[in-house]
C-alpha cells in the first residue's frame, strides 16, 4: 500500500509538472507570437534579409564561429588522458660486445629490434572523467557565447540600419534647407542689383548659404561612411543609398507586452537567458577544476602492456655471449607524488577562488540585467510618449503649411513663407522618424535581453540548456 501511494504522488508530481510546462511554453509562444510583428525587421524588409545573411558573413560571427570550432577541437586533448596511449620504436643495430681484459674473444648480435607498448589510465579519482566535462561544458559555454554574439549583433545592426533612415531623413530636411537659402539669396542678388539691400546684407546670405552647404556636405559624407561602416558590419559587399528606406513606419508599442517580458524575466530570475546558462556553466566549471586539483596528490593508477625484441649481453668470466630477447609484460603500478612544495595547496586556493568569483559573477551579472531590463521597460514608455509628441508636431507643422498655402494662393503672403513651412515639415519629420528609431532600437535590446528576441527563437539542440 505504501509503494502504491508513492507510486500514486509521483505520478500526481509529473502530472502537475508537465501542466506547468505546458502553461509555461503556452506562455512562451503566446509572447512570441505578439513578438513576430513588432520587431524593427517587420516594420523594413529590407532589415529582415540583411539579418539572415549577416549571421554567415558578418566578421564578428566568424571570428565567434572559430572560437566554437577550437573548443571541440580541445575536448579531443581532454578526452585524451581517458584513452589507452600506445608507442613503440625501431631500430636496425650491430652489436658488437667484448671483456675488457680479453677483447680477442668478441660476441655479435646483428638485426632489427623493436618494442611497442600500451598504458591505460585506470583510477584518478575522476580527474579525468571531470576534466573532460570541463572541455564539454566550456564547449556549451563557446555555443551559447555564439548565440549571444549573434543576439548583440541583431541589436547593433537593427540600431544602425534605423539611424541611417534618420540621417537620410536629416539630409532631406538639409537639403531642402540649403535649396530655400539659395531661393533667398537669389532674391537678395536681384534687391541688391536695383539697389534695395547693402552689399553687407549680400555678403551675410552668402555667407550661410555656404555654412549650410558645409553642414549638408558633412552629413552627406557621414551618412556614406556610416553605410559603409554598417555593410562591413553585415558582411555585405555594398549598401547603397537606395537601399535605407527614406521612412520608419509607425511602431505600435504594446506596454502590456513589456510588462509581461520583463515580469517573467522577474519571476525566474532572468535564468531563461543566455547570459545566467554562461553563468552558470562557469560556475560549474570552475567547481570541476577545484575538484581536479584535490586529487592532486592522490595516487594514479594505470595498467600497461608490452612486447619487444631486445638486445640481451651476459658475462660469464672472459666470455660474453649477447642475444636477440623477446619479452612480454602486463603490469598494474601506481603514480603517487607525495610532496610537491605546497603547489598543489596553492592551486587549490585558486581554484576556489575562482569558484567563488564565478558565483559573484552569476549574482551580480544577473541583478543588472534585471535593473537594466527593468530600465529599458521604463525608457520604452517614455519613448512611446516621444513618438505621440513627434508626431503631432508633425501633423502641426503640415496642417500649418496647408493654411499658408490657401494664404498664398490669395496672395496675403509670399511663396517664401510656404517653401519655409515645408522645410519646417521636413524637420519635423526628421525628428518623427528620430523617435521611431529610438523606440524600435530600445525595444529590440529590450527583447533581446529578456530573452525573447524572434531571431533566436530556434536554437540548435545542442545549444539549449544541458543537464547537470
């Protein structure tokens, strides 16, 4: 009766930890189904192909793909010492071998001589199977750094192709302020040849007419390095002008949304992302590593095998007779280093501070990623406000360029006053897609740091979180 009630609240566990499960993943997929539409990639297309693309020519994820490729190839070194060693050597000799005090009676062995032999590891105290796992888990750890390369990417290059909308947007409004300026300077150049304006006023309009065109010619010229800088970033050969949108949609923020994202990063204590898995795999580590040097001085054992043809000399009085010998041993020993100067208690002092440093680290790492997560939700909000206000500026600034241009088509004032109205509008365009940039970058490192970022929402088996 006893096992059968057991038997009964196990099964009621798995019951209700499979519910949790599912609710949780229930969760998840809700969330990330919300997700897919609000990322600065489905607002520009053009973004989405350039981040599919950037996570194979991109010089940042190479270099992090070869760092992924060296720890599997050092788990080979690590798995070594488990693994039998067999060596041998080869030699073709003459021997020739005589008494000192009677070298007229000489003996001579003559041919090939060899011996192979096999050392297997047999007991050390799990040094071994430990320093293995160490290799297997700074592999997990190279994975998942890989993951959080390609996640930082996505961010940087989501920040990067928004601001280059909102420069090109800058230099729109630039450019249109530069063709007005050139518009009133003309009309000075006119006043001036009748004889209505001093040559100092002249002087002064041409004067700004070349200070804009020096603005609007740096502009250009760091919106062309940023493009280039953002295609070397990417690993695209070329980005050209026609490729940045000349606007950024509308975003629709949903609070709601990032009030969930980051009380689920609350609830779990941020240990869905991949930082608290790096985390958490050095402090393992480093636990494997402290156990490794406190074995230190225990004895080893192996066994070992071997065969071998060898030169064999005896003496018998004046005379000396050498032979060819075939041997063959099997043999169990043991390595035990007693004394080393006190090198194995300073190792293992270290090793325990590491130990120790790499739990303070997975504390400390995880309280600010929750801050800065918590930071992040609040500066969302007030960069949705931002939006709200850019964009009523906006409608503003072309509701009162509709007045002017009804003014001018009365002739109550001139057409300058309407060509400054829309060069008004452009600004306030500009500083509208300014805001929608702000907002789309923050929320994509916002989704990204809790752990919710679309573009990582397939990892590879191998990469999600091991087992201890």
């Amino acid at each position: 009766m006893v096992l059968n009630g057991l038997t009964i609240q196990r099964a009621a566990a798995r019951a209700v930890g499979g519910l949790l499960l599912s609710l949780a993943l229930s969760r998840a997929w809700a969330q990330s189904g919300e997700l897919a539409g609000s990322m600065p990639e489905d607002y520009l297309p053009g973004l989405k192909t350039i981040l599919e693309s950037a996570g194979q020519r991109s010089p940042q994820m190479i270099a992090a793909d070869f760092e992924r490729t060296l720890a599997e190839a050092r788990i080979d070194g690590a798995n070594a010492a488990r693994f039998p060693s067999v060596g041998g050597n080869l030699n073709f000799a003459h021997n020739q071998t005589a008494v000192s005090s009677n070298t007229s009676t000489q003996t001579r062995d003559s041919g090939l001589f060899y011996n192979i032999g096999v050392t297997q590891s047999l007991f050390h105290w799990r040094a071994l199977q430990n320093q293995s796992d160490s290799a297997r888990i700074n592999l997990w750890i190279a994975r998942k750094s890989y993951d959080v390369a390609s996640r930082e990417l996505g961010v940087v290059l989501r920040r990067s192709y928004l601001a280059l909308v909102v420069e090109k947007a800058r230099l729109r409004a630039a450019a249109e302020s530069l063709k007005l300026l050139r518009s009133e300077l003309a009309v000075t150049a006119e006043k001036h040849e009748r004889g209505t304006v001093s040559s100092a006023a002249l002087e002064g309009d041409k004067l700004r007419v070349r200070e804009v065109q020096l603005e609007v010619d740096r502009a250009r010229a760091e919106f062309d390095a940023n493009r280039r800088r953002f295609a070397r970033l990417a690993g695209l050969t070329e980005l050209t002008d026609a490729a940045v949108p000349d606007e950024i949609p509308r975003p629709a923020f949903s609070p709601d949304l990032a009030a969930a994202l980051t009380a689920a990063a609350l609830r779990d204590g941020a240990k869905s992302t991949l930082e608290y898995e790096i985390y958490e795999l050095r402090v393992r580590d480093a636990m494997l590593r402290h156990a490794i040097e406190k074995v230190r001085l225990y004895p080893k054992f192996f066994a070992s095998a071997g065969y071998s043809l060898e030169n064999s000399t005896n003496v018998n009085g004046n005379t000396v007779n050498q032979q060819g010998i075939q041997r063959r041993t099997v043999s169990l020993y043991a390595q035990w280093s007693i004394f080393d100067g006190f090198a194995t208690r300073g190792v293992l002092r270290e090793a325990l501070a590491a130990k120790r440093f790499q739990e303070r680290q997975l504390v400390v790492g995880m309280e600010g990623m929750l801050q800065n997560i918590q930071i992040l939700e609040r500066s969302l909000k007030l960069d949705a406000e931002q939006v709200a206000l850019a964009e009523i500026r906006h409608a503003l600034a072309v509701e009162g360029s509709n007045v002017l241009a009804k003014e001018v088509e009365f002739g109550n004032v001139p057409k300058s006053d309407f060509d400054r109205a829309r060069a008004t509008i452009l600004q306030a365009e500009a500083k509208n897609q300014e805001s929608r940039a702000i907002l789309l970058g923050r929320w994509s490192e916002f989704v990204a740091l809790a752990g919710a970022d679309p573009a990582q929402k397939n990892p590879s088996v191998r990469h999600v979180r091991e087992k201890k």
